[in-house]
C-alpha cells in the first residue's frame, strides 16, 4: 500500500492519495477544487486514480471530488447517510455510488470499510484502510472532521452555518456517540485526519500530521472524556466565530460544485480602470503585505495579503455575488495564478480583472496630483499614551475565545469578520486603534475601516501580545454559557 498526504497550507487541509502497488489502482479522498495536484502525485508513483470519495459536505472548501473523478475517469462514491436533508443533490447526475455505514471499497489489495460517524455533521463517514497484503487488521483511519489530532470536529456548524436551528446540543451528543464507537479499535490505528492547525473546522487542532489512536487516548480530551454532558459541554465551548462563507460552501457541495475546469487568467487593468471600478463601488483588494499597504495605497482598497490567511479572509470578507477585482504586487512573480488559485478554492471566481501596483507606479500617481492614501501605526507605548489621553477607542477584532481569555481594558469587542456590518457601533470622534493578537488581523480591519469612509484609523502594531509584554493591565471574561 502507498499513502501520501496532500496538504494545503491556507486552508489547513488534508486530502489522501492511497494506492496498491500491486495493481496500479488508487483512490483519493477529499480533493481540492483544484485537482491537478492529486493527478501529478498519482502520475508520480504509476497510479491509476480509480476512485474518489470524501468524508462529508465540505464547509471551508469547494470540493473536488467530482472534478476528479470525471477527469480520471475514477468511480465516485459519496454517502448516503444523514437523512434526507444532507443527501448529495448531484450524486445521480454524477452517477456517484452511494456508501453506508458497514459498505466496502476494494482498490486493488487495499479495503476501505467505511464507517458512519455523525456529529459534526449528520452525514459523515470515516474509512478504516486496510493493507490485506499484508495483513487483515486495519492500518490506519481516515477520520475526515470527526478526529484530528488533539481535538474532534466542532458540531455547531449545521446552527451557526447552515441555519438548522436546535440542532448544536444533539450534534455534539452525536459525536460524543461516535467518540465512543473508537473504543472497539486498535491503539495501534495510525489517524489521518482531514485538518491541521488553523482550521475553522475545530477548536484546537493539533500541528502533527497524523497520530495514533492510543496516543489520542492518551492526549486527547475529548477521548479522555466519559461522561456525555461533560463532553457535550467542553465541545460546544469556545467555538469560533464560523466564517460566513461556510454557508455557502455546503449549499455548493450538496447540491454540486460546478465543474471548474482550466483557469483563465483574469484581464489585466491598468490602475486609471482600477481607479474607475473603485469609483463604481467595485470592490478591489489589494493583495501585497500590510506594510506595503500600510505605507501607500489607492483609497477604497481592501488589503488581504496574499499570505497564508489569505483564503480564509478572503471568505469572509468578499461577497460571493458580486464581481471584485485585485490588486498584485508587480515584484511577486506567479501572484495573479496563486490568488486566483486560492479564491477558486472557496468558489470565488467573480474576479473582473487584476492590476499591478509598486513604489514607481504609486511615485508617477503622485506626479501626476494623485495623492494615496496610508495606514499609521502605533507601538504599544503610544497606545497605552493614547488611552491615558482619552478620546481613543481601541477596537479589539480577535476571536471571542481569545477576548475572553484577556483584552485590553476599556476596549470595544468587534471581531474582525463582523466590522463591516458593526462599523457604526464605531465613535466617528477621536482615534479608532485597531487591534488583533500581534497586526495582522488589525491591518485588515485598518483598511476595511478606511474603506467605509474612517479617516481617523490607526493599526495597534504588536497588539494584545505587545501589550501584555509591556504588563500593562488585562481583563478577562469567565463564559457563563456551553454556547458562548
């Protein structure tokens, strides 16, 4: 048996090549929209790409697998469990088989016993992987968003995202039953999780690849946890905030992820037409770091640096039914396919054009009378001078999780994906500090702010870190409720 891990850093997610060396076959299990990844590594290793499947409805991602599998040629398989509602609504039209708890796959020597384990969601599958050339107990298990290394897939999603009301309590009581059903598996079972750390489909991912089944009975809290209300209070605590294009990811993944095919490069504009689309109330990101924007910008731009963040920001922040165009940085080769690739990930493909910026290109714009705008930052010493002063409100943007472990006295808690909706909670008189954990969050919503119209915003470099560095006070908030 051959096992290789793909792993998509911005999205912290894992999809999985196995094959038989014996017969040439392989299947793949949670592609990637962009699906030319799987393909090359299966060409690398003479496989066949005969099969694809996927644990669940994706939520933080659009899925591949029917790409794949009508460019491979491959069987798909999706599951047939969780009710009516969380049935795939392409599955026929795919001609996709459908799986059930107890069903087999047979790729060359090695089975896949699929296993139904609901909770974070009601479909869910995890595949026990058995290598039956060497041995009829199982290897390993693809666990999918059930169990990552540390943590279990968080079981709010289906209220907090897909808009089914009272369903978080009986979702986590289904995975506390689904945590349960591991007791009759080897410690040995090697688990190859579907997430890393950074995922928004947990709490606390763990940053190993993989881990063991008895290591996780060892470390794993949700393992060590007997008691059902026990359980179900510790996993709906302290969940964040869902981003709100995981709605829209699962209506496309349910109902049938369009086939996407080649890339085309977007058009490129000059920034006399960027300038135009801004005027038109187009929205326009600007992609360079946050001290490129930060020091000279066109005014009404986004900045979303094109950095590991970058798709996750981007699903929050950019509006699926719209066109919005980019800005790149001319020095960063291959910048326009990387964010193209990135947005295409999570379905946004409304891209109208791309234009260049750097130093020369801002220089000629203020020869010519065009004045761009910046961002002024302060350090931790001028904040805490500011505050002193009075007539400062300092916008903390972090998660919730994080403002109640500690936040700055005095601050005002708006996280950074609701601040374009919150934004007249805002003073319009005085200094706006923004601030997240260390700036980068802060950068953003600096610029989301000024966007909408703020011309008095500063961004807190350093933030909550510096700040308690510098032992200024802190306050924290005890949760009162499982459902904070």
């Amino acid at each position: 048996m051959l096992l290789k891990r793909l792993y998509d850093d911005g999205l912290a997610q894992a999809g999985y090549l196995i094959g038989c060396d014996h017969t040439g076959e392989a299947l793949v299990v949670d592609p990637l929209r962009d699906v030319t990844p799987y393909i090359d590594a299966a060409k690398a290793e003479g496989l066949k790409i005969t099969h694809v499947t996927e644990t669940h409805i994706h939520a933080d991602f659009v899925s591949g697998s029917r790409e794949l599998a009508q460019l491979a040629g491959a069987a798909l398989h999706l599951s047939d469990e969780g009710g009516p509602d969380w049935r795939y609504g392409y599955a026929a039209e795919a001609n996709a088989g459908s799986l059930r708890h107890g069903d087999r796959i047979q790729v060359g020597k090695v089975r896949f016993d699929v296993l139904h384990t609901p909770g974070h969601t009601p479909e869910h599958l995890a595949f026990l992987v058995t290598d039956t050339a060497a041995s009829e107990s199982p290897v390993g298990m693809l666990s999918g968003d059930f169990l990552f290394v540390g943590e279990v897939g968080r079981p709010d999603l289906l209220e907090r995202v897909a808009n089914q009301t009272d369903t978080m309590d009986a979702s986590a009581r289904a995975m506390y039953r689904s945590v349960q059903s591991l007791h009759a598996l080897p410690d040995y079972l090697q688990i190859w999780p579907g997430h890393g750390a950074g995922s928004a489909c947990g709490k606390s991912l763990g940053a190993m690849p993989q881990s063991t089944l008895g290591y996780e009975r060892l470390t794993n809290w949700a393992l060590r946890t007997p008691a059902e209300d026990e359980f179900v209070h510790r996993v709906l605590t302290g969940q964040p905030e869902p981003p709100p294009y995981f709605a829209e990811m699962k209506r496309i993944n349910r109902d049938g992820p369009r086939l996407l095919g080649a890339r085309p490069r977007p058009p490129q504009l000059d920034l006399a037409r960027i300038d135009r689309l801004i005027a038109a109330g187009v929205l326009v990101v600007d992609t360079r770091t946050a001290q490129q924007f930060g020091g000279a910008h066109l005014p009404g731009t986004l900045n979303i640096p094109l950095n590991r963040a970058f798709t996750g920001w981007a699903g929050w922040l950019i509006p699926y039914d719209k066109e919005f165009a980019l800005l790149i940085d001319a020095a960063r080769a291959g910048a326009v396919e990387h964010a193209v690739r990135e947005l295409s990930l999570i379905g946004l493909d409304r891209i109208a054009g791309f234009g260049e910026i750097d130093p020369e290109a801002i220089d000629r714009r203020r020869a010519a009378g065009i004045r761009p705008a910046a961002i002024r930052t302060l350090n931790v010493g001028q904040v805490h001078e500011q505050l002193a002063k009075g007539a400062t409100t300092v916008i903390d943007v972090r998660h919730r999780a994080e403002w109640d472990a500690g936040h700055i006295p005095g601050a005002t808690h708006i996280p950074l994906g609701e601040l374009a909706q919150r934004h007249g909670e805002i003073p319009t008189s005085g200094t706006v500090v923004v601030q997240c954990r260390t700036g980068g969050r802060a950068a953003i919503g600096a610029s989301l702010l000024q966007r909408l119209g703020r011309t008095n915003v500063v961004k807190f470099d350093g933030g909550y870190v510096a700040w308690q560095a510098a032992g200024h006070p802190v306050e924290v908030v005890t949760p009162t409720s499982a459902l904070q």
